[in-house]
C-alpha cells in the first residue's frame, strides 16, 4: 500500500545550519491548509476566524462538496455572516479570478503543513494523491498529516491496521471538541501534534498554535497510539453514551464503567506502542530529549514476572500526552450543556432502543438504521466503522482479551451471534451482571489461579495448590502448575456474565472473523 518509509518532514537531509535557519523560519512563518472539511476543520476555521484578523488556515473542500456542509440549516442559521464570509475566503484560490475553490494542489503550493481531514473510506486514496502531487510540485518538505479517527481495512490482505502505524512518518492531528463547542468564543481547546520526529513535531505544533488562541497544541512523537487511541475511544464513546442512558439511574455503576473504557484504550494503545518496528529509534534517535516537547520522563514501561523474570509488555510513555487523555475522558461524559460527541449519540440510541425492544440489535445494519432515523449521519460514526475490523485489530496487536473486555462486550452486542445475544443483552441490562463483568473480564486467565482455588477450597486439590504456593521454596511453582476443576454443575450454574466472558475467548481469538 505505502512504502512504510516513506518521507513526510520540513527538511531535505542531511541537515546543514545555513539552509536549516532559513527552513526553520520558512516552517514558523507558514500557513496551514486542511483538505477535505467535515465538521472538525469547518469549525477549527470558525474558531479562527472569530478570534484572529490574519488567518493561518486555508480550506480545500472535496471536490463535489459544499464548503458548509458538514453544518445543519440550523447552525448555519445561527452563525454570523461576517464569520461565514471569512471562512469562504480561507475557501478561495486567490490565483484565480474565477473565485473558485482551493484544490488540494493549491495547498500543497501555499502551505507548510496540509492536514487531510477525511474519514476512513477517503484517507488512503487521498494520502496517495497527496504524495504524488508533492512530488510532481517539487514540494517534498511539505509535512503531510491526518485526523482520521478510526481503524482502516485492506480488502485484498484482509488486514485492519492503524494507518500511522503503516505509515509510520504520517503526522496525526488530535484534540477533543464536542458537537458546536468550537463555536464558543469563549471556550478554550488543548490538542496534541504528534510526529515520530521531534524536531517534525515542535514545528507542527507551533503552526497549529497560530490558528487561535483558543486553542493550545502541544508537541508529541506518539503518532500510531495517538491514532489508536482516537479509534478506540471512538468505539468506547457508543459504551460511554449506552451507560449513560440505560444506566442513568445506576449511578454507582458509572464511575467503574467510564473508568474501565479509559483505561482500557490507554491500555491498547500501550501494546500497540510495543509493536512499533521504529519504537528504539523514536526515544534514542531524537534531535534532543522528549522532554523539551512537554513530556515528564523520557519513558514509562509496564512489565509482568515471566519464567522469574521482569518482562515487559507495554509502554506507556504517551500517556503524558494530555490532551489525548482528556480526549477520551472528554468523550464519554455528559454535558453540562450542548451535546455529547456523535459517537456518544450512537450509544445513547443503542440504549433507547434495547430498552425499547428489550434486546440487542440484530446486527450492525439495524443498528445504523436505528441512529439515521435518530438524524445521525453514517459517515459521522466512525466508531461503528472501527468496530467492525475489531476482532482483526486484537489479533493484529496482541491486545490481551482482559485488556480490551468493554469493546468486546460492545462488539458482541452488536456484531456478534444470534447465540449468545440474549446473554450479551442480560449482562448489558443488569446493573449487577455488568458490575460483575466489568470485575471478572480484566482478570487474565493466570490471574484467576488462587481466586478460583479459594472458591473451591473444599477441595483437597484447591488446599495443596494455595498452601504449595505460599509454601513451596521454588517461586516458579506457581507459574508453571495449572489447577482445574471438574465439576460439570458449575458449568450449567455459571452465573451468565461469567458464560459470556468464556465464549469471547474462544469467538474472539480463534474464529476466523
């Protein structure tokens, strides 16, 4: 698909002062040009130009677009004139007379940093035309990056990716924003800019800081967990809006679901980090030390006893990225006012309607025709985009099923079979089965030894097995010895979020999806 090399930086190597100064200042003094605008670019430009007299934005739509249409009649109704009529000049060729509308080819001429805005079904064709242009121009120092929100598919592989993590030079472009809060004069945004490069990184971020002062971006090199995380909490943000809604009278149950969805996205992406084929390059190949960008420590590992031994599984360095962080904690709350992110609209829907029809949605196209006829736009969830390669992305990434429990839940909800749909929808339903499986799903298998051991510690296997463990001189012991149970009862008696955890492991991992 992409040479995984490929080249995205502000400067032509090898490096040389005289012509770097001129670069630096060239970068510093640039514009940046969004293609491609949805919601998200429509309103930063909104921002910007109710805020600065000078603009730093240029917009080019999709061809076949309108420049506002990612507006309802009624915002656009609300909007001031004057405002609009700024953003239509971001919008205009100034080379042409004709007043027509930039093309993605006129942003790679004027800008220093073009920001390709599209959903998942555009991303690929248009990062391909982006690099060709920037070479036919001679614009190769053009600095590429994406806002895309969401896992891509290679039909002719079958293989779901992260597109930063295919393309590990890409940009990625990251803040948190609720549904018209960037029309707030008042309200303020923190987002962050991440490239593998640091240098790449700091120069991009300073860019974007000129949009408004509104909003604040800070610097990162984390761009494949950014991306990630985007994706993921897409997908937890239809959790978030179910629990708010179905659950709106469980308050005690929240707090452990919300937390459990964050952690969980911080979690993935903290494998997903692992996987990285340039992760040694990107702390012990940077122009200066991550901590000039803003970040605490140079890193932060998690590991677990392996054969007697620390080995480590995660690495956790980007959640100092704050902005990413509040990203995901930002979608999956409730407003004070406004309203909560689109994805977050989707899960209030799934609410509605399982508590309507008392059942899960029978697949994915009924639950898409359940948010269209609530007047959300399909091309807006993105998080019902990325959850369809879900069970490909686990596999993909090694994402432990204790790890990643809630989207799995949420999967099975809506994409999983008819089988075991009523257990999902129980578990779902329950204020105590789903506190129970929120408890039960994060255990990994090793880590349910002496549980299990002491429930059924009537059993002479189950005394020898807790007190050899506490006992015996060799530490492996109980590492490297099992415990089982035969009791055919206990599988028929098994409480039903219990049923539902076992049959996603074998679903998940071992079917062929």
């Amino acid at each position: 698909m992409f040479d995984k090399n490929l080249s995205n930086s502000f400067f032509a190597e090898p490096y040389s002062s005289e012509p770097l100064a001129i670069r630096i200042r060239e970068v510093l003094n640039g514009k940046v040009g969004f293609y491609s605008v949805g919601l998200y670019p429509a309103s930063l430009a909104y921002n910007c130009a109710l805020q600065n007299e000078g603009f730093n934005i240029l917009l080019a739509p999709r061809d076949g677009r309108e420049l506002f249409g990612a507006f309802s009649d009624i915002d656009l109704s609300e909007m001031d004139n004057g405002i609009k009529n700024k953003i239509e000049s971001m919008a205009i060729s100034n080379e042409d007379k004709s007043g027509r509308y930039n093309t993605l080819k006129d942003l790679l001429i004027n800008c220093e940093l073009v920001v390709l805005s599209s959903n998942s079904k555009h991303i690929i064709t248009d990062l391909d035309l982006a690099f060709k242009l920037k070479k036919e121009l001679n614009r190769d120092n053009v600095l590429i990056a994406c806002l895309v929100g969401s896992f891509c598919h290679d039909h002719n592989l079958n293989e779901s990716f992260v597109l930063c993590e295919k393309l590990n030079k890409l940009a990625f472009f990251s803040g948190f924003h609720r549904h018209g809060a960037l029309r707030n004069p008042l309200d303020s945004f923190t987002a962050n800019f991440c490239h593998p490069d640091a240098m790449n990184a700091i120069l991009g971020a300073k860019l974007l800081n000129k949009i408004s002062p509104n909003i604040q971006v800070s610097a990162g090199i984390h761009n494949v967990e950014g991306q990630y995380i985007k994706a993921a909490k897409n997908i937890s943000s239809i959790f978030a809006g179910f629990g708010h809604t179905f659950h709106k009278n469980n308050p005690g149950l929240l707090p452990t679901l919300l937390t459990l969805l964050l952690d969980q996205c911080l979690d993935q992406a903290a494998y997903v980090s692992m996987s990285r084929t340039d992760r040694e390059d990107l702390y012990s190949k940077q122009p200066f030390p991550i901590t000039e960008l803003g970040y605490s420590v140079q890193r932060i590992e998690a590991s677990y006893i392996k054969d007697g031994d620390f080995v480590q599984v995660r690495d956790h360095t980007f959640t100092q990225l704050k902005a990413m962080v509040a990203d995901v904690r930002g979608s999956m709350m409730l407003p004070v006012s406004g309203n909560p992110t689109r994805n977050f609209q989707a899960g209030q829907v799934l609410a509605e309607k399982m508590i309507e029809y008392k059942r899960c949605p029978k697949g994915v196209d009924e639950f898409i025709e359940w948010c269209e006829r609530s007047g959300l736009k399909r091309g807006a969830l993105e998080g019902i985009n990325s959850l369809n390669y879900w069970p490909n992305i686990l596999r993909k990434y090694s994402i432990p099923l204790n790890n990643s429990s809630m989207i799995n839940l949420l999967y099975m909800c809506i994409l999983g079979p008819v089988e075991i749909k009523n257990c999902i929808y129980n578990v779902m339903s329950s204020s105590r089965e789903l506190a129970n499986y929120c408890q039960e799903s994060v255990k990994s298998l090793k880590s349910k030894k002496i549980s299990e051991a002491l429930d059924n510690f009537h059993l002479k296997t189950s005394v020898d097995f807790v007190t050899k463990s506490l006992t015996d001189e060799d530490k492996l012991f109980f590492e490297f010895n099992e415990i089982g149970f035969d009791n055919p009862l206990g599988a028929q008696n098994m409480p039903i979020y219990n049923k539902v955890i076992d049959y996603m492991e074998t679903y998940l991992l071992e079917s062929n999806l």
